[in-house]
C-alpha cells in the first residue's frame, strides 16, 4: 500500500522478500541518497538531517573498523557467521552504524543491554558463542566489561573473547569534503544466500528466568517486521525513537522500519555520554523534529500526564504507541479523555508487534481494547472455564515466521501462553486477561519494556527455610512485590510491627540471593514484602498450584496500600512536631546517606561521581532509591517534613549521581533553615504592616514547600505571585533575571510585602526587546488593569525595564517605584568593541554571547548563602552543555532564554535607535552606540531610579571606572544607591533588602 514517507527523494525496495536488510541499504545508497535517515536537534536547536548517502558512506567506515578489530579466520565468518555483541552506551546513530558495520562484516550482531549483571552478559556470551564484544570508553561499562569477560573467561577455561572500543559518531561521520586516511570507497555487503536461516542478529530476552535468553532472528524474520507494519498502515515520514534503546527488539526494529518503510528516525543528536531519555527531554525532541508518532513505555505516559502543556503537546501527534508493559487505567482513561491518541503495542521476541499499530476502532470502544494484526494467523484456543477467554498461539504463514516451540495444525508454531478476552460486542477487539496455566505471561507484565517471571522467583523464595509460600504481583505497575507465607514455625502475629520488621530481616538473605540471580527489573525490595494473613490463606487449585487472581484479589486492599506508601513516600508517617535544627547540617552528613541508597539498589561499585543511569538504574531504580533517599532524610531530621514530602518525582533525572544529589540536599537544606528555623509548620512567619491608623495587619502566611516551589517554577503564566498582595496592597512587580525564569527569587518569599515576578513564559515574543516588553505590558495590565505600579527588574532585565517604565508613563499609568537590582542596561556593552559591532553577523554574536556566559557562570561561581550549593550544579551543567554537551531540559531551557534576552537587549542599545554614524577611522561610515542619544531617552523616565547593588555582585566582573555606581549616573544623576550584603543571587533574600524595597520609596 503506498505510504507517506515515499517521497520524491524515496525509492522503495523490492517488497516481495528478495532484498534483505544488506541488499536494501545498498538500494538506498544508489536510489535514495538524498532522503533523510536520521533527524536531530543539536546543541542551540538546529534541526540536522543525516541522508541515506551520507550514512551508507559511514556504513562502509563502520564495516572497515569492524573487519580491522575483529580477527577471525575468513573461512570461520563465511561459513559460521560468528556473533559479535555490543556491551555499550552510544547514541542512536553511532548505534546503528554499528549494527550495519557488524552485519556487513558478516557476523551476527548481538546487542546486550547494559543493564545486566557480570554474570547474565558471561551467560549470554557463553550460550551465544560470542567471539567479541564492541564496548564504550565509560568507567562503568569498563566495570562491567571486565567483570562479564572474566567471569566468561573463568567458566569457559580461558577462553578469551576480544574487546573492541567503539569510535565516537565523528569517527564514522566525518565533515563534508573532509579528507581521511580512511579510505572510503564502498564496501560490498555480505552475500546471504538464504535469508530464511541466516542469522541476522540476536535478541536477548529480558531475564524472565534466572539469566536471560538469546533469541536468533533470521534475516527473513528481521524483514518481517517491516514489512508487516507496512501491512498493516502509514507510519507518517518521521517517527520519534528517542526513547528506544537498540538493545531491545522495539528499539532494534527501527533499522528495518526506516530501511523498508522509509520513514526518518528522529533521535538525540550524538554527543558522549550519550544522552538521557527522561519523558521531558523526549517529548521536547519529538515536537522540534515534527514527529508524526512517538514511540514510548507507559512511564512516559504517566509522567507527561502531570503537566498540561504536556498534555496539549500529545494531542498534536498522530499517535503515541506504547508497549512493554500495561498502563494504569486512570492514566489512559484521563490522556483519552483530552484527546491524545495512544495506541497499545502487546509482543514478544519470539514473535514481534501482534497487535495492529493502526487500529480502525475509535475511543468509543476503549483506548485500552487492541486489534490484533490482520497479517498473522492466530489460533484461539478456548480457556476451560472462563467465558471469552482465549490462549493466542501464532503460526507459521507466508508473512510471519515465529520462534518455535509448538506444532498446531501441522503447523510450526509459538504458544505464547497468554490469555486474552474478546470484546462483548466487537469480535475483533480483545484484551489481555492473565496467564495460561502455570505460565506467567511474558508479554504485558508488570513493567515497562522489560517482563517479568515470577516462576523461578517464586521458586527461590520458597527455597528459603522460613517461608512457607510466595506470590508475586504488580501488574500495571511500577515495582513488583511479593506476598510471602511464612513456614509454619515462623508464624507470627502481623499486626505486631517489631515482629513483622524482625521477620523481614530473617528472610532478607534469601531475597537478596533471588535478587542477585534476576534481572535488574525484577528485583524485589524491602519495602515491597507483603506478609500474608493467617486469616487469608492462599488459594490452591486441585493440582497444588496457586490461585493467582484468586489470591490476589483477597490482599488487593493491602496490595493497594503498599503501592501508596511507596510510590508516595510524603505519605508515610511523619513526625508532626517540630523536625527542623536550628543548624544547617555540613555537606559531607548527605553523601554517606545518598551512598547508601544508591549502593543497596545499584550495588557497591557506583562511585561518587557515575551516572546512576549509565550504571544500570532504570525508572524502577531511580523510584527506588528516591523513598530510600525520603526515608533517610526524614529520620535524620536534616530537611522539614514539607521539603521531604516534596522532593520531585524526577529528581534523579536531573541530578543522576551521588555527588549532585548530595550537592543539592546541601543547598536545600540551607534553604528550609534560612527561611523556616522557629516556624514547626514550614511556612513564613505571617508579615505585619503598620497601617496608617495606627492599626497592625496580619496577612496570610506564605507556605514554603518545595512542591509548591516547583508549581512557581513551572513555566506557564508570566505573572507570577511570589509573595500574594491583599485586595488594597500595590505589589512590587520585578522583570526576571537573565534566565527568564522565577528561580532568583525563592529567597523573596520572606518579603514582608507583596512581590509579583515577570518571567519569559513560552508564548512571549523574543525577536526584539520592545516586542518582549510590550508583550510584558500586556499582561501587567490584564492582571493588574489600573495603577499605581511599583516596577522594578533583576540582573540582565534591567534594559527591558527602562522600555516598560517609559510604556507605562506613555500610557499616562501612575508609577510609584523604578528599582534595579544588581545591575544597570550599559553594563551589557560594557566589555564590547562598539566600534566593531555587527549585528547581522553570526561570529560576532558567537563570541559575545560566550562572553556573556562566562560571566554568568563566574556569578553562580561567587553565590554564597542557601543558593551555593545548587549553583555549583548549574555551573557545571552549563559549562558542559556551552561547551557542546547536551544539559538537562532545565539547563538548555536556561540557556535558550538567556540567549534570547541577551540578543534582544544587544538589539535595543545597540540597534538604530541609539545609533550614530562613525565620521573618522578605519570604521568610517559604520554606526555605533550614542551615551547622548541613549540619555535624551532616559531622561524622559519621570520616576526617580533605585539602585541596589550587591556587595559581591556583579561589580566583581565590571570595569572599575562603574563599580561604585554601575554607570548609572551618566544616565540617572539623581539615582539613589544602596549597598546590600551579598552576592549576585543570594542577596535577593537579604532581610535589609526586602524591608527597604517596601519602605523606602
């Protein structure tokens, strides 16, 4: 059927089956060359476009570095096709060049999940044959590569499997017209002489039993999946892959989607280390690459539905398609709901996607009931005593070739064991009931893209002396738990707290032995250890076997609880007197607790400074070792009960290592001690103002929680209320920092007056200064319709304030306060050649803006007080990502802002309105900034000007002829100046500073 993305620049293969995967590429290089392959965003948010040409060229790179690394007899690849893994974290990109190199080398590739243990990578490389494995340089992957290579070597006697680094993106993708040692003259594919039984690559599965399992895909059975979604219906012509890793089969299939279908890969752009799918980071990519679909685990889903401009960004793609696991029903029911299109993905290794991605039905029916695909041939086969309940078995047919293991109809075929319940009115609508059986469903449970068998767990629990029984659980969840019986002389009354902590110690052993035998998703945590009830045994069928949804329905009450307890660790007990010291703690009390979390989770071997993701944690983990965080902060008492409860769902993501972590619980808790010693409820002592009659008034108090903090910070509104104004109070409204963002002013929640702060929300307008400020004015006045005002600006808004003030009074407003805050509009030109300046010219801006930020980066550097500590995070977050390494979404959000601000600002003062022409010199006939033109519009701001100006601010890094007053006076004479304590950002919480903002004018 024609699809989408054949476009003038697409030449389709063959789709009858006579091309494979190699022999495709090689038709694209020929009659595709101009197509797009890969799409990115890179560093400042330039779209990138990789060709089908550019790459086949970086294929034979790849190849010829597989074939000079690997040295294997010629006659053993040809007539073996040996299996070389990949152990690795790479960008997409890198990835699969990779892959492609290996294939055409002749080898079958094998990608490893790096989230395996030592011995499940010696496991597969010994079932496998493995004869080398292509790693990445990291610290932790190196850890991880020797433990698995020597453990293989030690079961193996010595066999030794060679180890290759992989070369960066740069190494196969070199600049256009760049010359190269390497030779670059087109390598010919591998010959496969029969497709059907060729091995193309290796799947492992996830570890549903002790060790995970390698699959072999033919290379009939890769271009099946291809072609089946051809089948089936129109991708679009960019697909969002940035949350799919290559080492699982979803991941995997995008090389033949792209290659049959001719679809573009949207991915992260290459940088090392590779970057980090956080839901945030995803969704960002996927709208600035227009992605037709995103592909996704429902822990995206879950994430993205807290946020509505999340929410209204869904709505705008064809589809988000989710697998791997079930999502909660209130999560698909609500996104439905707002009109977002989620499409369930259900498959396995052993057979692929059997669900249709292109499902005719509409919500009407449930955004959770699924078509099966129309190509495959399924047998139902009728569940004994259960109405509508089938078992799927899938066989062998001209377009689906299955992993084998059972013969039905004469037919070979798989027998998922998986139960299924068709739709009461739509037959060709179903969903997924359980398990067939004893077999525990491979395909949906419980998380995310990894599946869980709780058999051989089960089974090693019950091993232990004192447990009689176990029953794993945690379908559509983020964790599994178990249900434990205990032995008969172990029996204890539950109720009894001290003995049900005893007894979890007691079998703590025998759960650590099955958690080191399973896969990292599957593991089980101390909090999640149910001990069952005298008074609820289980339920066994005539055969000894367990009553699974029996069982489990008595304890879903119990079940439930647990769930709310540990997904909502602020819920648990917390001490309601007062836990806040008087003193901050010492930075050094975090990183033993922090150390401790991360060790018990990820084990012993993560250092300060790794990445916990790159060391094998998942959304599991990082949930995990978030409540193990919470519980330690709560019983050392080193944060208030608020700022513990509300520590982000998501902090790991942005903070992911010991160090940083550490670093920010510091600075968090500077924070809570600075503004909430004395006060037992976490809120700001209420404010007292003298009214004129003599009368005191009390306002409301302003609760401080972190959770209430990150709503502030969220980027929606532009007016936002730091500090709330009564009905008859004139709030002091402050333009926002470089940044664009409220951050600065979480210490001005002590003010004991009213602040609104102004902050770049994602609908204002950036092009130029005075459409941003006009912009501003508009929803000043929407909020605030009648005056007087009180305006002022922090840091490098200061040139936006001068057009507001001059806006206001044009409008003929009354303006009753004009304050800057550490930092005056000429000190932006300061530092600049205004004989050379060229707006039009992109070197130029390179170079002032790099300028620009390492001064802002010296300011973080010199911050004191309770924001200390997380400037020593955003430093070098920022440095990494100026200097071309991919930040956090916060830091690149930072950025952005800051560049646009500093571009608009610089087009203000040094665009045509305060521009004369040079008369002499080798500039002659250029234009340059005029202080006399630049005064004439100063002097008409009626409202007299207040500066106040931090001691150890931004006067450290200005010329010293404008220390004392900035330059101000040139343009302001009769400026008042106040000296406030302080540096840059700290000051703002400055008690002199808050009291004098709202007496002295």
């Amino acid at each position: 059927m024609p699809i989408e993305s054949e476009t003038s620049t697409f030449t389709a293969p063959p789709y009858d089956g006579s091309y494979d995967i190699l022999q495709i590429i090689e038709h694209h290089r020929q009659h595709s060359s101009n197509h797009p392959l890969f799409r990115y965003a890179n560093a400042n948010g330039a779209i990138q476009t990789i060709t089908w040409g550019s790459a086949s060229k970086s294929f034979d790179v790849a190849t010829r570095y597989v074939l000079d690394n690997v040295s294997l007899d010629r006659s053993e690849i040809v007539s073996s096709y040996p299996v070389v893994g990949i152990l690795a974290n790479l960008d997409s990109i890198t990835y699969y060049t990779l892959v492609i190199g290996i294939m055409k080398s002749g080898f079958t590739v094998f990608p490893i999940s790096t989230r395996n243990s030592a011995d499940a990578v010696a496991h597969l490389m010994a079932k496998t044959n493995c004869k080398a494995l292509f790693v990445s340089d990291d610290d932790i992957i190196d850890r991880l590569v020797k433990a698995s290579c020597s453990a293989f070597e030690a079961s193996n006697d010595g066999v030794h499997v060679t180890t290759v680094v992989t070369p960066p993106f740069e190494y196969f993708y070199e600049t256009a017209g760049e010359k190269s040692a390497r030779s670059t003259r087109p390598i010919l594919s591998r010959v496969i002489t029969d497709p059907a039984t060729t091995p193309c690559v290796i799947i492992h599965s996830s570890g549903t039993v002790s060790f995970p399992k390698p699959i072999t895909l033919t290379y009939d059975m890769f271009f099946q999946h291809g072609n089946l979604v051809r089948l089936d219906g129109d991708l679009g012509k960019i697909i969002s892959a940035h949350s799919m890793p290559m080492y699982h089969l979803m991941g995997f299939k995008v090389i033949i989607y792209s290659a049959l279908l001719g679809v573009t890969l949207a991915v992260f752009r290459p940088s090392k280390p590779s970057l980090i799918p956080t839901p945030e980071a995803v969704l960002n990519a996927a709208v600035a690459t227009a992605s037709a679909r995103i592909f996704c685990a429902p822990s995206f889903l879950e994430s993205w539905v807290k946020q509505k401009s999340s929410v209204e960004a869904l709505k705008t793609f064809k589809a988000i398609m989710f697998g791997g696991g079930p999502l909660q029903p209130s999560i698909g029911n609500e996104l439905a709901g707002e009109g977002v299109t989620i499409v369930p993905m259900l498959g396995l290794t052993e057979v692929g996607t059997i669900t249709s991605m292109f499902p005719k039905h509409t919500h009407s029916d449930g955004w959770d009931w699924f078509a099966l695909h129309t190509h495959y041939d399924f047998k139902f086969v009728p569940e004994e005593g259960l109405k509508n309940v089938y078992r799927i078995i899938v066989k062998k047919n001209e377009f689906k070739t299955p992993v084998v293991n059972a013969t039905v109809d004469g037919v070979p075929a798989y027998d998922t064991g998986d139960l299924f319940i068709r739709h009461p009115t739509n037959p060709q609508l179903w969903k997924v009931y359980g398990r067939a059986g004893d077999i525990k469903s491979k395909l949906f449970l419980p998380y995310f893209q990894e599946k869980t068998n709780p058999g051989p767990i089960e089974a090693g629990l019950k091993s232990s002396p004192y447990i009689s029984d176990a029953l794993m659980f945690g379908r559509a969840r983020f964790r599994t738990g178990v249900l434990i019986v205990p032995s008969p002389e172990h029996v204890f009354d539950i109720i009894n707290h001290e003995k049900t902590i005893e007894y979890t110690s007691l079998i703590w052993k025998s759960v650590q032995e099955v958690n080191q035998r399973s896969p990292q998703h599957s593991r089980i945590f101390e909090e999640m250890i149910l001990i069952a009830h005298p008074d609820k045994p289980f339920q066994y069928t005539s055969k000894g076997s367990i009553r699974r949804q029996t069982t489990l329905a008595q304890y879903e009450q119990e079940i439930e609880e647990l769930y709310t307890l540990s997904e909502n660790e602020e819920l648990n007990s917390i001490p309601t007197s007062n836990d806040v010291h008087s003193k901050v703690p010492e930075p050094d009390l975090f990183f033993p607790l922090i150390r401790t979390a991360v060790h018990t989770i990820l084990g012993a071997n993560v250092g300060d400074d790794d990445d916990l993701f790159r060391a094998g944690a998942d959304s599991l983990c990082a949930l995990s070792i978030r409540n193990a965080i919470t519980t330690g902060l709560r019983n050392s008492k080193a944060l208030s009960k608020h700022a513990i409860a509300a520590l982000p769902s998501d902090l790991l993501y942005y903070l992911p290592t010991i160090s940083k972590i550490s670093i920010f619980l510091y600075g968090a808790a500077y924070i809570d001690r600075s503004i909430n010693v004395g006060n037992s409820e976490g809120v700001i002592a209420p404010r007292m103002e003298g009214a004129k009659n003599g009368e005191v008034k009390i306002n409301r108090p302003r609760v401080l929680s972190d959770e209430e903090w990150q709503v502030l910070m969220e980027v929606t509104e532009t007016i936002v209320e730091i500090v709330p104004a009564e009905e008859d109070e004139v709030p002091l409204i402050i333009l926002h920092g470089s940044p664009g963002t409220v951050g600065a002013f979480r210490s001005m929640l002590k003010s004991p007056g009213p602040i609104w702060a102004v902050q770049m929300s994602d609908d204002a307008p950036t092009d130029t200064a005075e459409e941003l400020v006009a912009f501003y004015h508009r929803k000043i006045k929407a909020k605030r319709p009648n005056g007087p005002y009180r305006l002022g600006a922090y840091s490098g808004s200061c040139g936006l304030l001068l057009l507001l003030i001059t806006t206001f009074e044009a409008a003929g407003d009354e303006i009753t306060q004009f304050v800057m805050l550490d930092h005056f509009p000429t000190l932006f030109i300061a530092r600049i050649d205004l004989d050379t300046v060229n707006l039009e010219n992109p070197k130029w801006w390179t170079a002032v803006l790099r300028r620009s930020f390492e001064g802002i980066l010296f300011l973080f550097q010199n911050t004191k007080g309770v924001m200390a500590a997380q400037s020593k995070v955003r430093i070098q977050e920022m440095r990494e990502a100026i200097e071309g390494a991919q930040g956090s979404p916060g830091t690149m959000r930072i950025i952005s802002r800051t560049t646009r601000l500093i571009k608009a600002t610089l087009g203000f003062l040094l665009g045509e309105r305060f521009a004369v022409e040079i008369e002499k010199g080798p500039n002659k006939g250029r234009k340059r900034f005029s202080p006399a033109l630049f005064r004439e519009f100063t002097a008409k701001i009626k409202t007299p000007l207040t500066m106040y100006l931090a001691t150890d601010g931004i006067r450290a890094m200005i010329p010293t002829d404008k220390v004392e007053d900035f330059g101000a006076r040139e343009y302001f004479p009769d400026a008042i100046f106040r000296e406030v304590e302080g540096g840059h950002i700290d000051f703002l919480g400055n008690e002199m500073l808050l009291k004098s903002l709202h007496e002295d004018y």
